[in-house]
C-alpha cells in the first residue's frame, strides 16, 4: 500500500469594508522524498473610489527572485506582481491596486512545517 502524504495547509481570508481592502493568504508545507516545500500565495486588494475616469492605469510590475543557498541546502523563489486597474459600479469609478505573489521555499531539513 503507497504512503500517505501529510500536508498542512494554512487559509487566512481577511476583510476590512471600512479600509476597502481584502487580502487572501494561504500556506502549504509538505515533506516528500526527505525534501520540504513550503509554498505561499498571498492575494491583496485595496479599493479606493476615484473622481476622474481619464486616467490611464498603469502596466503591472513583475518581480522574479530566485536563490540558491548551497551550503544550506535551501532553494527559495518569488514571484510577484503589483498593479492596477479601473472598475464602474453603480455609476462611479473605482481603482483597484493589486498584489499577488507566490513563494516556495525548498530544503532538504525537515523544520518546522510552518514556521
């Protein structure tokens, strides 16, 4: 019979309607084959109400780190991307300002799950 594989999770899904802003987190960590991953993605948004519609929204903005530590056995990579955009709900403007990013760390030490 296979092994079964134990994975944690972590979800934080928390809301502020007074700051108009919302961010998603969630957090998994898994030991396989004497290797553990912990993989984090983190969803935040911030809404401010805007007064004029002839603004241009700007290009979102891609960062792409990734580190090699071999005398402590770590791989870490990140990736993250930042921007904006415009939404019309009941007849006015909204900006939207976004960050998403995803982060996985590799080791061969098994630590704390999630720590």
């Amino acid at each position: 019979m296979g092994e079964i594989e134990m994975r944690e999770l972590l979800l934080k899904n928390l809301t502020s309607i007074n700051k108009k802003r919302k961010i998603l987190s969630l957090s998994e960590a898994f030991n396989k084959d004497g290797v553990l991953t912990r993989v984090n993605r983190s969803f935040i948004y911030l809404v401010r109400e805007v007064t004029g519609a002839g603004e241009i929204a700007e290009k979102p903005e891609f960062f792409i780190y990734k580190i090699h530590d071999s005398k402590l056995r770590v791989e870490k990579f990140l990736f993250k991307i930042k921007g904006n955009f415009y939404v019309s709900c009941n007849q006015k403007m909204y900006l939207v300002v976004y960050c998403h990013s995803l982060r996985i760390a590799l080791s061969e030490e098994a630590h704390e799950i999630l720590s």
